[in-house]
C-alpha cells in the first residue's frame, strides 16, 4: 500500500499519483479529467435545455453517438465542434482560461 503521511495537500496527492507536471502519467491524467469535466458540462448543460442527445444532435448536425461519446468522456472532439454544441446547441458560450 502507497504511503500518504508526506502529503500535504491535494497538489502533493495528484503529483504522488501521477507524476510531476509534463510528465507521460500527469499528461495522461490531465487529459482525462479534462475530458471528464467537460462531458459532465455537456450533459448538464443539455438537461437544464430539455434535449435529449438526438435533439442536440440534429439541432447542431452531428450524430447521437458522438454527443453520446463526448457525455461519456470517450473519444476526442475537436473544439470548434465543441464550441458549436455548446453556442449552437445549447445556446451557452464557452470561455477559455490559460494558467
């Protein structure tokens, strides 16, 4: 079992767990949060509209099983699909943060 008594903070866990930033397992993990976060904002975003995933998918011309994919963290999207499911489809803008 892993020791955790050094672990100060969450940034200490996530470094124990994954590697330093920029490393293959933090780059790894950091994609799939990312990715996870965002189809957690899709599904969100899409119920709060009353749309099922067909609707969001016709009003925005891609399929149900690529806005499934994306609600599901599976696959990658490219961002201006991204930006017209959200703008088109759901009426929502999205922002940009760079740290």
């Amino acid at each position: 079992m892993k020791k955790y008594t050094e672990i100060k903070n969450f940034e200490d866990l996530i470094e124990f767990e994954h590697g330093k930033i920029g490393s293959e397992s933090r780059m790894e993990f950091e994609k799939n949060s990312h990715m996870f976060i965002v189809s957690e904002m899709l599904k969100e975003a899409r119920k709060e509209a009353n749309l099922t995933q067909e609707q969001l998918a016709e009003k925005t011309g891609t399929k149900k099983s690529y806005i499934s994919k994306i609600e599901n963290a599976k696959g990658n999207i490219q961002f201006s699909t991204l930006i017209k499911i959200f703008e088109v489809g759901l009426n929502k803008r999205i922002g940009l943060t760079f740290l």
